[in-house]
C-alpha cells in the first residue's frame, strides 16, 4: 500500500514539473512572436548593423584599454623583470605558487605525470609497481594580489611556459620571465618583496641539499635534486680525518679567513681530492659536506665535458659559496697519456689538462668556492693537478674498518624517528617500538657484529647492501654476518683468479 501510494506521488510530481515546462516553453514562444511581429525592415537592418559594428568596437576599445594601460604603467607602475631559469626565477615563483595562487580558483590547468615522486611517507609503496601521479600546473598570465598594504603583480609568459614544459626535468616552477610590478614609482617595495621570496625559498631549503647539473642541451644549470641533509657522521672512514676535513673546510668559511687572504693577495680558493675504490663513499662524504655547512652543490661529470669551452662556461655560471664536485677526474686526457702508451686512452674525455687548470686557478677563474675532486685512480693523475694550491687536501676513502664497522652497526640499529615514519621492533611489526634494543645490549651485539668483519677488507657500500636485508633485527644480522662474509670473501677470491688470467691473455 504504502508502495503504490509513492509511485502515485511521484508520477504526480513528474506530470506537474512536465506542465510547467510545457507552460514556460509557450509563454517564451510567444513572447518571441510578439516582439518578432513589431520589428519592421528598417528596425532589422539597425540591429544588422549593430552586429557588424560590435567587432570592430570590441577591437577598439581592446586596443585602448592597452595604450591606456601601457601609459598607466609606464607612468605609475614600477616594475622589475627577473630572467628565466634564474634561481631567483624560482625563488618567486615558489612564493606566488604557494601564497597567491593556491588560494585561488584556477580553472585553467595543465596536467602531466609526475617526474619526482614527494611521498616519501611509506616507503614499502615506494617499490611497488603502480600509476604515477598526475601534476597539475595552473595557468595564468597577469595576478594581481596584495602583499603588505601594496597591491603587486606579477606577469610571466604563457608561450614561454608551453616551451619550458617540453623539457621533462621542468616541475612547472621558474622556466619563464617574470615581471614583478607594484603601483607607484620606486621600485624599494617590489625589492624587499623578492627578498621576502628569498628568505621563503631558504626556509624551504633549510633542511635539504639542492644538486645542481646541467640541463639536456648543456646550456644552464638547473636544479638535479633536491636531497635531505646527510650527517657527516653516517660516512665511515678514519675518524681523525674526518676532524681534520671538517676543521679546514670550516675555517675557510670563516669570514676572518677570506679577509686574512685577501689582505695577503692569496686566492680564495680551496681544492680537496676524494680517492679510493669504488663504493668508499666519495659521493656520499661531498654530499654530506653540502649539508654540514649549508651549501649547494654543482655536479660536474668530466667525461661528459665535451670541450675546454663548455667546461670554461659551467664554471663561469656558478655562483661562489658552493661546492663544485668534479667526478671521475682521472679522465682528464692529456698528451704524457698517449706517450706512455696507456691502453685505456680511448675512454677519455674531450676536456684537456690545460683546460681544467685554467677553470680552477687560471686568470679569470672565480673565488670563493670549494672544489671537491674524486676519482678512483689517482696514480693517474697528473701531478700539475694535484699540486698544493689546486689540491690542498688529499682525504683517501678506503675500505671499512672494524671500528667504522661497529659505528655502522649501532646507526643502523639505534631507535630513532626519522621523518616520522613508524620503527621496526625486534619481531618486525611496525609501531613504535614499545620494546627497543637496550643500549648496552645493542653496543654488545655492535662488538660482536665488528668481530666478524674482517679489517680493511669490504667497502661501506657492501656492507651496508648486507644490512639492508636484515634492518628489522639486529640479532638476526649478528646471526648471518659470518656466512655473508665467507660469501663475498669467495667472491673476492674469485675476481682475483679471473684479473689473473686477463692480464696472462693480455701479455
């Protein structure tokens, strides 16, 4: 009953709605009619010629809106124009984006996927395989907004913004001329503006190393990645070393130093070189470095040079305060090279002995950087290069030490909360580990642990492979560190025998 009483109802309701669309239609249609039967042929050809006049109004009032506005500008308007793919491109966008148009209703949007990944909050997701995100970059021509009690805006170029989207290592911030503009006739305002964006891109900044490379076409530095800050603490190799690094980089920062060299008519310059094998954490202790003392690093790949002017012109761009990484610098070609008759010649790089010296200490080469050079071969190197002066540092990474050893065991295995993600306890369930190792239990098992590893025997990169297997139970690690060893030292044996046998064919 109650059924059928709805049913009834509602074909009520949809019969009522039905007439009164049906009502409106006639009322609209004859209204039309009505107006239509008024017009007269003198009344249709006046609204013909309203219509074809109404396009060449729109266009006239368009065009004098832009002299007046061009004029309203250049007499009332302030402005500063900031190139792009300029860091401080960025730096302003990155403030705009996150201040101005967030809030707004954009309606306008490009949609790409996603080049970099920024969860990082669960990292078992990371390895698996799925759809990647979809970025979606806002578009806009001219914002207006009030920053303070002075009403900016800000400009940038959607033609140039198309173009920066066809290099895939662009994220949609920084790749287009910006005009940075403010009523009134100075331009102090709109500078203390972009130092605001600057003190904004810092703090953004305050807990990351940004690595700079080269862009596709060799043409700018661009931002590579942008990684969290890595204590010095986590790359093992001689402890008195390491002091002795981290006190000679720190008091060349000092501003009395620059001042004493300056005064004495000495570049301001430093040179470091990273050597030993593979996998001692060259890499790693430049990256760290950066983060120590809160400075960019700019990577620079010698065998990628592809001649003294391309290097001559990296090295002009970058901006002093920094760290230069210049990798596998063994692979400076040079002429006693071809003498001594070196097999490997054919893998060198384009960039010549000469033109590295002249970008590190020639006569216009810039100060006020620390030049790390690394390589895993330094009896190669030619000894003008690694002359006092140019090298002033020569820190040898080598293979792990009990000691380090024992220091990687406890990082490994001390509980801590980093980034907020969730710990293992011993049973491997996450939490937050109600029940951690004891410290003077885990020190016992560090010693243990270290016992088994031969000295000087693998590099930091193999053990920590081993540790990766097993970071959910300290125990278990002590438990199988005997049999990984006896593993890789076969391993090791075993590429032994094989260079053995190369080197008896070669000869």
């Amino acid at each position: 009953m109650a059924t059928s009483i709805h049913n009834t109802w509602l074909i009520g309701r949809q019969n009522l709605f039905g007439s009164r669309v049906q009502d409106l239609g006639l009322l609209l249609k004859d209204a039309l009619e009505r107006w239509a039967g008024g017009l007269d042929i003198a009344s249709l050809g006046s609204i013909a010629t309203c219509l074809g006049v109404a396009p060449a109004a729109c266009r006239f009032l368009r065009s004098a809106w832009g002299e007046a506005y061009g004029w309203i500008r250049q007499l009332f308007v302030a402005s500063v124009v900031v190139p792009g793919r300029d860091p401080l491109n960025r730096n302003v966008m990155s403030w705009v984006m996150a201040n101005v148009v967030q809030h707004r209703s954009i309606r306008s949007f490009t949609a790409r996927t996603q080049i970099r990944s920024g969860d990082l909050a669960d990292r078992a997701a990371l390895l698996k395989k799925k759809r990647r995100e979809v970025q979606y970059l806002p578009h806009f021509e001219t914002t207006w907004f009030w920053y303070g009690s002075r009403l900016y805006f800000v400009t940038r170029s959607l033609d140039c913004f198309h173009a920066s989207m066809a290099d895939p290592s662009y994220d949609g911030i920084g790749g287009e001329e910006l005009t940075l503009g403010c009523l009134g006739w100075s331009t102090g305002p709109i500078k203390k503006f972009i130092q605001t964006c600057q003190e904004y891109a810092d703090r953004q900044t305050e807990f990351f190393v940004i690595i700079y490379a080269r862009d596709r076409y060799g043409m700018t530095w661009q931002p590579k990645a942008r990684k969290p800050i890595r204590r010095v603490e986590t790359v093992h190799f001689d402890d008195d070393v390491k002091q002795a690094l981290l006190s000679d980089i720190r008091k060349y920062l000092d501003p009395n130093t620059k001042r004493l060299y300056q005064s004495r008519s000495m570049p301001y310059r430093r040179g470091y070189l990273f050597f030993g094998p593979p996998g001692t954490g060259k890499s790693s202790l430049s990256c760290a470095l950066a983060g120590e003392f809160g400075l960019d690093l700019y990577e620079v790949k010698i065998p990628c040079v592809s001649t003294d002017q391309d290097l001559e012109q990296m090295f002009q761009e970058i901006p002093p305060q920094c760290i230069v990484l210049l990798e596998d610098v063994d692979a400076i070609w040079t002429d006693r090279d071809s003498e001594k008759g070196e097999k490997d010649a054919a893998v060198r790089s384009n960039c010549t002995l000469s033109g590295l010296l002249n970008v590190l200490d020639g006569v216009g080469s810039a100060e006020g950087r620390i030049v790390i050079m690394t390589t895993n071969k330094p009896e190669r190197l030619d000894s003008a290069l690694v002359r006092p002066g140019r090298v002033d540092m020569k820190v040898m990474l080598g293979n792990i030490s009990r000691r380090s050893a024992e220091q990687m065991f406890l990082r490994m295995f001390t509980p801590e909360v980093v980034m907020g993600l969730p710990l293992l306890d011993e049973k491997g369930l996450k939490g937050e580990c109600t029940s951690p190792l004891d410290p003077g239990l885990l020190r016992e098992l560090a010693l243990e642990f270290s016992a088994k590893v031969p000295e000087d025997t693998f590099t930091p990169s193999q053990l920590q492979g081993f540790f990766q297997l097993y970071l959910d139970s300290a125990t278990e690690a002590v438990a199988n560190i005997s049999g990984w060893v006896e593993t890789e030292l076969s391993k090791l044996s075993l590429d032994d025998d094989i260079s053995v046998v190369s080197e008896d064919r070669t000869n």
